[in-house]
C-alpha cells in the first residue's frame, strides 16, 4: 500500500473516487501479477497546456505521454517502437512515409460519459485525427512551438512563409487506418519526431466541443492512452495542486493497464519532489542529483543522457571568441579531479548515451578528434582577447548554476584549473530553477552552466536540442544542419558517422559552448516498482504496465 505524506490526506481522500469509476478498481491482482497499485508522482511545475500541439513544458509532457497513444513511443532501451503503428514503408528517396493504424485505439473522456467518447461507443482513433493534428500545428491562428520541428514535411517552408495554405501540409490520410506522411527533404530522424507529444492525434469533433478550452482544465481533455483525466486542481496559491488520472477502460480490454491509477502531485520546486519521495509519498522521482542513491530501499536506472557546458552572455567580456577558446584550451580534461561516477568528463556535445546502430556515438566519434587541451595557445588567446576588448583583466566569472542540476564538486574543479592557467576568478552562483530560467531569459548572467539533451538516443534529435537552444549562439548554425542534412541521405553507415562527426566539431569550433561534463539522469523508484518505462534523456516516464510488489510478492 502507498504511503502518503500527510500533506497528501485530502488529495487521498479525493482519490478514493477512482473506485467507482473503475471495474475491479485494486480487485485484478490474481489475474495480473503486481496489478492494481495506485502510483504517484511529483511533477515540478504546472503543465502549460494539455494540448499536445502546444505544449511544451515537461511536466505537460509526462502528463501528456499517459494520456494518450500515439504513433511511436520509446522503450526503456531508448529504442523506437510502434503503438499506434501496426506496419509501415518508407520509399526509396526517404520522401514518403506509409503508415497502417491498429483499428483498436479508442477515444475516450470519462469527465464526459455522457457524450459519445464513453465505454458504448467506442469511437476509433483513425488517420484523420493525426491530419487534423498536424494541421493544427501549423495552422497560424495557433502559433504551435512546434512547426520547426517538422519543417521537412511537405509544403511547411511555404506555410511557414505565408505563401501556402496550412491545410497543405503533407499529411494525408489515405484510408480510415492509412497515414501518409510526405517529405521536401529525407530527415532520418523523422520517425523519432513521430514518438514526440506534439505528434498525437487530435479528434476535431471533440476539439471543436471544447470552445477553445481544449487542454486547459480537466473538462476539455480526451486521450486514447492508458489513463484518462479524472481531475486537475491547481491553485498557485493552494497546498493541494494535483491531477488525478484513472485506468482508461477501453485501452485496458485491448493492452492491459496495470495500475488502478496515477496521481500526479504538483509541487513548486526540484526540492519538494525529493522531499515527497524520500518521505515514501511518490513512487518513483527523475533527478539529475545523486543523493539519495545510497539509500538500500531505493532502485535506481539511469544513463549518461545530458552534455554539461558553460556559455557566456551575449553582453558580456567572457563572450569575446578568443576569451572563449582560451577556455575551452585551458582545461584538460583528463586531470580534472572527479570522483564517483555522476559526471564524466566532456569534449564533444553528444553524451555517452547517445547511439547510432545500437553503438554509443563515443565509440564510434572519439573525443581525441576534439581534444583542445593547449595552455600555452590558451594563455596566448587570452591576452589577445583582453587586448580586443582594451581590458587588463577580467571581472570575476560568476557561473549561473541551477540548484538541483548537481554536485559542484566537478565545477569547482575547472574552476580550479581556469584559475590556475588563466589567473581567472571564478564563483558559482547557484539558484532555484525558476530563477535559473528567469536569469538565462534576461541575460541575467556573467556565464552559466547549461544542460543539453535531445528528447531521444538519435544524434540528430541531441544536434536538435542544442540547435534549438535559445540561449546558444552558434554561427555555423546552417552549415550543421546542411550536415545533418547531408547525414540523413548518406549512402552507408561510415559516411553518417563522419557527417555527424563534421557536425559536431563545426559547434566546438565556435565555443558558443564549451563541453565540462557528462551527466546521468536518474529515475528512483521504491522497491517493489518495476516496469515503469524511463527516456533518460526527455525525463519522461510510462506507467501503462507499471507493477508494484510489497515485500510478500504481492501489491
């Protein structure tokens, strides 16, 4: 049984509702083995929206990947694998995707069993409700975050221009259970962007009922996933911010949903979630701190999914190019003091965990290639850019640090080194991460100590989610994306590697960032929790076939 904080009585107290809506609501676990468990978790921060074609904050996301199935997901190996999809062929120019739909997904709002979208009805998830999807995303009146990220589909460029109507985007739906999908250029990681939240579909009938609250409470929210919405309460100034979703019966009788149910607590900081975790209030907790990994009651996976660097304010004298490439020559990497396993050291921008073929793209590109270490060029460099800027010295470099990102023990230690060959002084500045975003936005900051990661293991989705950082300012921007470009048409295996290799040391030519770490992200979870699907790099977590075991081999 779940033990809760006692901040969460009134939160227990209101889940008791899920019983009445669920058949054999905790009554399955003789059929299923560690069935039955009502799982809690902590988001940090409330979702932006629950319209999967704008949000974008993470804890949207991980509510959003529970609620819905969409055409791909990841599994805990990193691997792409279908859900929705039952079978599909790419062309031989890579320009056109065929996609055959599994005719079993239903939708389904248990807020609303009064409408269509109830247990009798079972109305079908079909291609249309992914057309109008990814209509909705670039139809202008939305201004969805993400059209960027499927640019490569047909007709966007001309959409995004303004020159071509958004119902014009390459998506079609062939058949009630047939999607294509039709490319301008080849993106080998297109079927990667497919397992994204902006890409689940969305039916219209249900969108167009919402009048324009769609995503917004907990009355305007249809899924077809494991879980459907059963309450959202959030008051920024209340104690008991929560959304409650319960087993979504109809993808229970076609896959079945192991937990009863899955309550998601809604907490201000990184902080809070740790502390509900540590007092056994949540189930399982994802961190990029290792602290609590001593602990005998507490099982932990995790991988070497985000690149740590430091970057520099636009405004500021540590942004001079020569200023930067002093440091990043400054350092060698290979002496720096680390102990423990958290952080490795970095010189390149795609993380251990990051693989190509089933092989770490480490192995594959060796960080030697970009080994800049060079003190007698990085003290030569620093006096030339303390020249260009009319300066004898420099101010003290405070480094920006997110509170919860780390230990800083490994910062301190380049710290160290950067005073030791370039006579700087450095400080770090570590602050909540609400500040941390406010300070980035602003240009609040002398330097900072960013985290990087792609939402899945592909090369080109890591290239993504540095490119599309707005904080980086890297000037061979196009020429890395005519690289990965250039990647994703590659005749064989070697090629690739070597256009993703050319890739990343055009991004460590400019030291618009300067690699220091790879970090792990971890997911903990009590004991007894198993099969709850972990993606190290979006954070994000899958509870269908969640199980729970007390220690008498039964939940």
């Amino acid at each position: 049984m779940l033990r809760f904080h006692t901040k969460h009585i009134a939160i227990l107290l209101a889940g008791t509702l899920f019983c009445t809506t669920l058949s054999g609501c905790g009554n399955d676990t003789n059929e299923y083995a560690g069935s039955g468990h009502s799982f809690s978790y902590t988001l940090v921060g409330n979702p932006d929206t629950l319209d999967p074609q704008l949000a974008v904050n993470d804890s949207a996301k991980m509510v959003l990947c529970n609620l819905f199935e969409g055409l791909f997901s990841i599994d805990a190996s990193g691997s792409l694998v279908p859900q929705l999809v039952k079978d599909y062929t790419v062309s031989d120019d890579g320009l056109t995707y065929t996609l055959t739909l599994r005719e079993d997904s239903y939708w389904y709002d248990i807020m609303r069993e009064d409408t269509q979208f109830n247990k009798e009805n079972a109305v079908s998830v079909t291609a249309s409700d992914f057309v109008y999807a990814f209509r909705r995303i670039f139809n202008p009146l939305y201004q969805s975050p993400h059209r960027e990220a499927f640019s490569c589909l047909q007709n966007a460029k001309a959409i995004l221009d303004g020159t071509q109507d958004y119902t014009m985007i390459g998506v079609y739906a062939k058949k009630t259970y047939e999607l294509e999908f039709r490319l301008d250029t080849p993106n080998a990681n297109f079927l990667q962007l497919l397992a994204s939240t902006a890409a689940l579909p969305c039916s219209e009938q249900y969108f167009e009922s919402t009048k324009g609250r769609y995503g917004l409470d907990e009355n305007s929210i249809i899924g077809n996933g494991g879980f459907s919405m059963q309450r959202w309460q959030y008051d920024p100034y209340g104690k008991y911010n929560v959304i409650q979703l319960a087993r979504n019966p109809l993808a229970n009788q076609t896959n079945h949903v192991f937990p009863a149910d899955l309550s998601f607590y809604i907490e201000e900081s990184e902080t809070d979630a740790a502390n509900l975790f540590s007092a056994g209030s949540t189930d399982c907790y994802v961190t990029t701190q290792n602290t609590l990994l001593s602990r005998s009651d507490v099982v932990e996976h995790s991988d070497y999914s985000l690149t740590l660097g430091i970057i520099a304010a636009p405004d500021s004298p540590y942004a001079n190019p020569k200023i930067r490439r002093a440091l990043a020559y400054a350092l060698d990497r290979g002496n720096l003091s680390l102990s423990g396993d958290d952080v490795q050291a970095a010189s390149a921008v795609l993380a251990p965990a990051v693989t190509l073929s089933n092989k770490s793209c480490r192995e594959l590109i060796s960080e030697n290639t970009y080994d800049a270490f060079n003190p007698t060029e990085a003290q030569r460099l620093f006096r030339e850019g303390l020249a260009m800027s009319n300066a004898e010295d420099l101010p003290e470099g405070k480094i920006l640090v997110a509170s919860d990102l780390m230990d800083y023990e490994p910062l301190r230690a380049a710290i160290a080194v950067w005073q030791q060959q370039l006579d700087i002084h450095m400080s770090i500045e570590a602050v909540t991460q609400t500040e941390y975003d406010r300070k980035l936005k602003n240009h609040d900051y002398t330097l900072a100590l960013v985290a990087v990661s792609g939402e899945t293991q592909t090369p080109v989705s890591a290239f993504e989610g540095f490119l599309s950082c707005p904080y980086f300012d890297c000037d061979h921007e196009q020429q890395i994306r005519g690289l990965l470009t250039e990647a994703a048409q590659a005749e064989n295996f070697n090629a690739s590697v070597e256009l993703y290799r050319k890739a990343e040391a055009a991004i460590l030519e400019d030291n618009c960032m300067i690699p220091l770490f790879y970090k792990k992200r971890y997911l903990l979870c009590r004991e007894g929790v198993e099969d709850v699907v972990f993606n190290p790099f979006s954070g994000q977590l899958y509870f269908y076939h969640a199980k729970y075991f007390d220690d008498t081999g039964r939940n």
